[in-house]
C-alpha cells in the first residue's frame, strides 16, 4: 500500500514537472482582503506538491506560470490572513481572485473597531476601563467603577444609588450608551441611577465633551460609552464567573456570562447576574434601610459574516433598592432636626428587609441590529431598539396605601438609528446618520399622588454628519455636525392657584382646556425644541511619540420633562420642586485638551477644559409655601449663563516590580449672571494606587489605593431662614437651615490583592478586595442623603473568578 | 441588499405602529389620597355640647391661603377634645382620623403648648403598647392668657423619646387666648 503511494507520488510529480516544460498554462488573479476590500501585498501562493511559488504585488495581483491541465491544489497564505485552500482543474488560463480573511486575534480588533468607540478615531478627550477593573466592581454600580478614572465623580443618594458626574455634569448632561443604545431611564432624576449591570460591561469608555455626535448631540457634560464582551469568530466556548461576597450588607453577587461562537459567524451570548445585599454599615451604626437587590439578564444571537451581519438582544435589569429610613422626612422641622442631631433618627438591628421608602426599577432593551460592508462605499448599519422603563417609588405611608408606590411611571422609547461608515475617499473616514425617537410617559394614575412627572408624547429627529482626516502621520483632523428636533406633547394637571402663582394663565392660556377637577386644571402644554451641535479637532502626534489632542465641541440640550414640569414634595430634601414651562435649550461650548507621553517608566496626561454654557439650567430656591404640614423651601428651575473649567490629570511610573498610578481632578464652575458657585461641584480630589505585581508567584498583586477629597469652599450660599415652632417652649424662632456648607475633607484607604491558578484551560482568579480598610467615618458634598448619616465604613469583599 | 431594505421597512412600520398605537385617553386627575389638607379640633366643656374650636384647612399644599378657624378658650374651663384629620381633596371626604386610630402605635398627636399660655393637655387615649396616642385629650384652660399652641402628628415616630423622633405629617400652629 506504502509503496503504491509513492509510487503514485513519484509519478504525479514527474507528470507535473513534465508537463510543465510541455504546457504554458497560466493562473493569475488578485488577492483581496474580505474584511476592508484592499489589494494584498505579500501573499504567497503555492501549488501543493511543487515548488512553484508566487508573491502578490503591490495591488495585489499574481500569476503563475507554465502549468499545465489537470487537477492542482492551490494555497494562499498571508502573514496576516487565515489560510486558503482551492482546488483547480486547469483547462485553459485562468483568472482566479482570493479574498481572505484576517487572522482572528486582528480580526477581532478590526471588527471591534468599527463600532466600540476607538478614542485614536477622532479628537475625542476620553479615558476607558478595561474589563479587569471593571470585574472589581461586580458587588458595586458602573458609577463607582467610573469614579476610579480622573475627572469622573458620582453623585449618590445614599450609596447604592451612584450616577457619574462628567467634568462637573450629570444626569441630562450625560448620555450613556449601552451596547449602543442610548439609554432612556428617566435620567433626569437625581436620584435614578443609570439602568446597567456592570457585569455586562467588557468595557467602558467616558468621553468629556459633546465630540461624540453619533450618540447625540446633548452631552454637554459627556458620554459614557458601554460595551459588552463580543463573540469571536472561532469556535469557541466561552465562560466567566464571578462571585463576589461582602462584609458590609453581609452579601454579595453572583454573575456568569457564556458565549458561544462558531467559525461561521453564529454566535449566541448569554449573561446575567444577581446581587443581595442587606443593611449597610457606617462605622458608628446601622443604616436601616439600605438594602439592595438586583436581577440582572442579557441574552444574545448573531450571525456575523464580517462582510455582513445581523444581531439581536435583550437586556433586563431589575433592581429593588432600598434608601436610608431616616431621609423620609415630613417637614422642614424634621430637616432641621436631621442636620443638627448628626446621627439619623431610624437606627435598627441589621436586617435583609427591604421596606419603604424603596425604588423599584425595571428597565429592558429590545435590540435589533445589522450591518453591510459596500464594496467601495463603506458599511451601513440600521439598528431598532425599544426600551422599557418601569420606575415605583415608595414612600413611607398609612393604611391602605402603605403597599402602593407613591410614584409609578412607565417610559417606552423606540429608536430607528441608520448609520453609513463612508470610507471612499482615501484618507477620510466619514459617517452619516440619522435616528428617530419616539417616547411615551405614562405614570399611573393610581398611586394617589399627583404626578411628578406628567403624561407626555415626544417625537425627536437627529441627523449627523462627521468625519476625520488623516492630513499626515503627525496630523489628523475631524470636524462634525449634527441637528436634533424635539417635540413634547404634555396633558398636566395643575393646581389653579399654581397655575395662576406662576402666571401661566396669561402666558400660556392655549395650553389651558375647559376641564376643571376639583381645583385642578387640565392643561396640555406642547414645545418644539430646534437644537445644533457640533465638534471639531485635531491631533497630533510628535516625534516622541507625545500626543495633543485639542477639541472644541458645541452641545445642545432641550429641556428634559422634570425641569419643565416637576410639581411637587421632594421628601428627602423636604423642598418643592417646581418646573418652568418657559425654559429654553441649553447651549455649552467647550475647549478641551490632552497631552499625553511617556519619558521611560513615567507616563503622563493633562485634560484640562472651558466650558462655557448659556442658558445653563439651574434648579434654585426662591420662596416658601407654608402648607398643613408645615414650612417648605420651593425651587424653581431657571436659566443663566454658566462656565466650568478644570483639570484632569494622570501619571503613572513603573519600576520593577511596582507601579504608582495618580489622578487628580479639578472643576470650578461658576454662575455668570449671578457670580456665585454652582452647586454639587467635586472637590478637588486626588487618588494614587501602588501596586506591587509578582508574575513567578501566580500573578501575585497587592494594590493600596488612598483617595483625598478635599472639602468643597466654593458653593452657593441656599441655606434659608424659616420660622418654626420650638418643639420645647412653643414659640416661633426664626432658625437658617444650613443645607449648603459642605461637609469636611476625607481620606480612605482601599487594599486589594489577588492571586491566579490556572488548571488546563480553566483560570481561577482569587480577590481580597478591602474598601475604606482604617473605618473612616465621612460624608460626602455629593451623597443627596448627607444631612441623615455618614457613609458606609470597612467593606471587605472576597472575590472568585473562574474563566473556562 | 433587497433583505436590508425588507427589513428596514418592516422596523420603521414596527415604529411607526406602536408610536401611534398608544392609548390616547385623557389622563385622568389624580387627588391626593393620604394628604391631610384639614384639621379640625373639636371641644367640649364640661356639662355642655361639642364645638368646633380649631381648624385648618390647606387643600392645594401651601400655594393659596389657608383657611382657619380659631375660637378662644374660656378661663377656669375643662374640656375634652377631639382631633379630625380629613382629606376633602377626595370626595365623599376621606376621614385619616379612622387610619391614624387604626394605626396607633406608628402615630402620636403632640401638643406644644407656648410657655406664658396657661393651658395643660393630656392623653385620654393610648396604643396597644400603653403609649399615648392623642386623637383624644383632656384640655384644661387655666388662668387668662394667650400664646401659641401647636398640633403636631408624628408618624413612624420614636415613642419612647420626649418629641417622638418622626416623620412630620401635620404641623399646625394656632395663636390662642384663654378668656
């Protein structure tokens, strides 16, 4: 048998190296890339059992000469490029073209590329989380990952309600991009924290600045841009589980993603986590009340064939959030009261319960997506998606209403987003677009208090057009342009006497109906908001491979439905909080900056920005109202010229076995027309992580974190006077709420620690990771719950990560 | 090609449906439910009949005048007292004073009394738990005076702490002569 193979090999190769002189026979054709459509450079072609070899040249052509018929087995391989295989049957010349794919580790990249958000693109001032510091966080929300990075604070109420202030901005100021799509969560509230589990984040991107059109063109303080862990194309199987228990909450979450990928492109994702925690713990006592759970799923299915591809998922976060028992206050007195006793009023024993006051959020993602790539056009792109967002709130009450939630709203939003990648034109990346929005505001009406936020349709158009240029290896600009409408069509109930207060019925009386109910006037105010944004910067690169990014961005933001409408008791505050339906778009123009470089084991990056906003929305006190339940300071919303400017700062020095990360940040914002500081700006702060690494002792690490927040000198001055009664003598006493003088400056020290064991194929990751370590009892400027009790103390968290 | 166009077309119907699809009734008005807008004091002196003496009622939370009743007490008088807290945003008007008896070990009813105002009140009603309740009192006018007197309803209060460490439902505070 082995010699009859032989034999036959012998004779095919002396048939073919005699035909060869006989024949002159050729095969030529060109060798593409499948994924970018360019020519090939370097691609060898071989045919099987000869030495007949080939290179494609500069565009990619090759021939090969000389052969002669019969069946032959062409192979072309490529350094970058999976290999290819053809068989042939030659008769005559032949044209035959190759179109290989990338190699899969690069593919990845390049697939990657063209939809997560690639800070090298454009001029964009941004700072990512990788997926490793983002798996620190599995216990905690996205707002306390995205604190770690320079120039992110949170705004918190309590701590398990975290929402990322950008340079100084937050809430409507920041849009936050999950698995791209803009996230429609009633942001505009305070205290909604952003719907997304951060376990289902690969990585995180924060972009200062409106520079990132595509996403919208209101992001005047920023974007924060999400991305889940994506398939590869390769077989393959993918598994990770984190279990993270806590010390404080007595706790912990479980979360597990799967992946299933196939070298055809199919691929199906699934992901989903669960989080228990019950009463947190200050250093000096018990926050009753602060409990939280959470279900967290993702599902997903895709085909991706690189040259075309179509994806559908969906997303569920389910969260039940308790919030600190003694922030439920009646009146003013009781605020008074909070503030002076220094410890809050409620103080049980520990307890998983979780009972009024408590939000409980439901938000869900429906998505559709499917991209083309268009032979010497570029790639389209056309994406569906409808979100779901159901938001109760409880509130402490009495009798038969004590199990109803004393808001319940439900927000649908439809988004048709089509978006071609323009890549013709030698040098310029471009990209056009256009998305539709439609939303719906529904609260229920059977809560049995007035809505906070009423009824509404809106019906938003954007369209977009951006592009960069490469001018040079050193040079590259970008420029882009976007216009928004927006339409809102409200049915509000007010009360006469609010509406005349406001003297809405001589401004607005087409918004007035005929219907009158018992002293509520049925009113349907409708506004079209007309709003342009743009960008436009540069980079360059220096010979030392130092970077300058400069950018300038203008946003535009229409007022968003609490600043038009609110209406009613905020509790934790004890404060009315009243809309204004006359309020205007907002318009920011911001100057930003990075150099970024490194000098042997120093690595460094300046931001600093100026930010100017006219029409700036500020939410203000401006009176009383005595009611039956006693004095309450109101609010209003009005508009003023406003300017932030800041520094964000890293640096980062390596030597051996240690490195030392530092970042620091800086924001004055001041309001123009009033010359007073704005309020809820960060401090000053500075965090600094040393870390010592030991790869011989499985990946040993151990890192201490310190973190300084200064205390906050600049603010405005809203403390008020009111007269109440002294609950000893009876008498009336005039007595300053002093709700704005910051509290002290902090310090904590965090440790983490882990260590790696890896058995075949599976990898074992073990975590020590030990917040606020020396118990420090603090409060912060930025926790709405300051005035009730101290933040959490020493939360030791042990971590298991298992990769298979 | 031809399936991305399909498909585009069917998403934008998709769209286009459930956007107009919404149910577009008119909301309907929402009344405070638990709101208190009134309270009424109720007193009766000894060996005569029942009176309306203090009241306040406060229907849009604070945005127009309140409305007050306030009837002086007489010198050298013992009555026994009442206290009604109504909602007559709703109608027929919701009686509280039902749910805060029903309730009685999360409310308590605390009247402050102004140092020079010569009038004492105490407890005619209590909980399971022997702690006051104060939906019903005994208050005695002393000699002639005047001064501020307060009524105050705590919820999920604190009752074994003097000012019963609570959450404020009503504050109401009537400058009162004793005759």
């Amino acid at each position: 048998m082995f010699q009859k193979f032989i034999l036959l090999c012998l004779f095919l190769s002396v048939h073919l190296s005699v035909s060869a002189q006989n024949y002159n026979l050729t095969i030529s054709g060109q060798i593409i890339d499948k994924h970018d459509n360019s020519n090939l450079q370097g691609a060898v072609i071989a045919i099987n059992d000869s030495n007949t070899v080939v290179y494609s040249d500069e565009n990619g052509n090759y021939k090969l000469e000389n052969l002669c018929p019969g069946d032959l087995i062409l192979k072309v391989t490529h350094p970058y490029c999976e290999p290819q295989t053809k068989k042939v049957t030659l008769k005559g010349n032949s044209v035959i073209n190759f179109r290989l794919e990338h190699h899969l580790e690069e593919l990845n990249e390049v697939l990657l590329k063209g939809k997560l958000y690639d800070k090298n693109l454009n001029s964009s001032i941004s700072n990512q989380i990788k997926t490793e510091e983002l798996e620190n966080f599995s216990n905690a929300s996205l707002g306390d990952a995205l604190k770690t990075l320079s120039g992110v604070s949170s705004l918190n109420t309590g701590s398990s309600i975290v929402k990322p202030i950008i340079q100084g901005l937050h809430s409507s100021r920041v849009l936050i991009i999950n698995d791209n799509v803009r996230l429609h969560d009633q942001q505009w509230g305070e205290d909604h924290a952003p719907n997304v589990d951060i376990n289902s984040a690969a990585n995180v991107t924060v972009i200062k600045g409106a520079s990132a059109l595509k996403y919208g063109g209101d992001a005047v303080g920023g974007t924060i841009v999400i991305e889940p862990q994506k398939a590869p194309l390769k077989d393959t199987l993918m598994g990770k589980t984190i279990l993270t228990g806590a010390t404080n909450g007595r706790g912990g979450t479980l979360a597990t993603s799967l992946i299933k990928a196939n070298s055809n492109g199919f691929n199906y994702r699934i992901q989903g986590s669960l989080k228990r925690l019950g009463d947190l713990e200050s250093p000096n006592y018990q926050l009753t009340n602060t409990g939280q759970r959470e279900n967290n799923i993702s599902l997903g299915i895709g085909l991706n064939k690189i040259d075309y591809g179509i994806d559908f998922s969906y997303k569920l976060t389910n969260s039940e959030i308790g919030i600190l028992r003694a922030a439920h206050i009646g009146n003013i007195t009781d605020l008074e009261i909070s503030i002076n006793r220094q410890i809050p009023n409620f103080i049980d024993d520990f307890s998983y319960s979780i009972t009024s006051p408590k939000q409980e959020v439901t938000h869900q993602i429906f998505k559709l997506s499917t991209f083309k790539k268009l032979k010497g056009i570029g790639e389209v792109n056309l994406q569906y998606s409808f979100q779901n967002n159901d938001r109760q709130e409880f509130d402490v009450r009495r009798g038969e209403l004590r199990d109803k939630p004393a808001m319940d709203m439900n927000l649908k939003t439809h988004t048709l987003l089509a978006q071609l990648e323009w890549t013709a034109l030698e040098n310029f990346d471009s990209n056009f677009g256009v998305e539709l929005n439609a939303q719906t505001n529904l609260p229920n009406p059977d809560t049995g208090v007035r809505r906070l936020i009423p009824d509404y349709d809106m019906y938003s158009v954007g369209a977009f057009a951006t592009t960069e240029y490469d001018l040079s290896n050193k040079w590259k600009v970008d420029a882009g342009i976007r216009y928004d409408f927006s339409a809102i069509d409200a049915e509000k109930f007010y009360f006469e006497s609010r509406w005349e207060q406001l003297n809405y019925d001589e401004i607005f009386p087409q918004f007035e109906t005929n219907r009158i109910e018992n002293g509520q006037i049925f009113t349907t105010p409708n506004f079209d908001y007309h709003n342009v944004s743009g960008t436009i910067g540069a980079t360059h690169t220096f010979a030392n491979d130092w970077q300058l990014i400069t950018n300038l961005s203008s946003a535009s933001r229409a007022p968003n439905p609490s600043e038009l409408f609110s209406d009613g008791l905020h509790h934790s505050l004890a404060r009315i909080e009243l809309g204004e339906l006359q309020i205007d778009s907002e318009q920011s123009f911001k100057i930003g900056a990075e150099l970024q470089g490194t000098v042997d084991n120093f690595g460094f990056s300046l931001q600093p920005y100026y930010n100017h906003i006219n029409n700036f929305i500020i939410l203000e006190p401006s009176g009383a109202d005595t009611s039956i339940r006693g004095a309450f300071p109101v609010w209003q919303y009005r508009q003023s010229d406003s300017r932030l400017f800041g520094v964000d700062a890293s640096a980062s020095y390596t030597y051996r076995n240690f490195d030392l990360v530092s970042n620091l940040a800086y924001v004055n914002g001041q309001d123009l027309e009033q010359d007073l500081p704005l309020i809820n700006m960060p401090p000053f702060n500075i965090r600094n992580a040393l870390t010592y690494r030991k790869t011989e002792w499985n990946n040993f690490y151990i890192s201490f974190i310190s973190q300084l927040v200064t205390e906050q000198n600049r603010f405005s001055d809203n403390n008020f006077d009111v007269r109440i009664i002294n609950r000893t003598t009876g008498e009336f006493e005039e007595k300053e709420v002093d709700i704005s003088t910051p509290p002290e400056a902090y310090h904590l020290l965090d440790i983490r620690s882990g260590m790696q064991f890896e058995f075949g194929k599976k990898r074992l990751q073990i975590n020590l990771i030990v917040n606020n370590m020396l118990n420090a009892s603090y409060r912060s400027y930025l926790n709405a719950l300051r005035f009730y009790a101290d933040e959490v103390g020493t939360n030791a968290m042990l971590q298991l990560k298992l990769n298979y | 090609m031809k399936t991305i166009k399909l498909l585009s077309l069917s998403l934008l119907a998709t769209l286009l449906f459930s956007a107009c699809s919404d149910d577009d009734e008119a909301p309907q008005v929402i009344n405070e439910e638990e709101e208190i807008t009134t309270l009424n004091v109720y007193l009766t002196p000894d060996n005569d009949t029942e009176s309306l003496t203090f009241s306040f009622t406060d229907l849009d939370g604070g945005v127009s005048e309140p409305t007050i009743v306030n009837n002086g007490l007489q010198a050298n008088t013992s009555y026994t007292g009442r206290i009604e807290f109504l909602n007559e945003n709703e109608s027929p008007v919701e009686n509280i004073t039902d749910e805060v008896i029903a309730e009685a070990e999360e409310h308590q009813v605390f009247f402050i009394t102004e140092t020079g105002l010569d009038v004492t009140i105490d407890y005619l009603d209590f909980d399971d738990n022997d702690d006051p309740l104060g939906v019903e009192f005994r208050l005695v006018a002393e000699s002639v005076s005047s001064g501020n007197l307060t009524f105050i309803l705590i919820h999920e209060g604190n009752k074994s702490t003097p000012e019963a460490d609570g959450e404020t439902d009503i504050e109401v505070t009537f400058d009162v002569t004793v005759e």
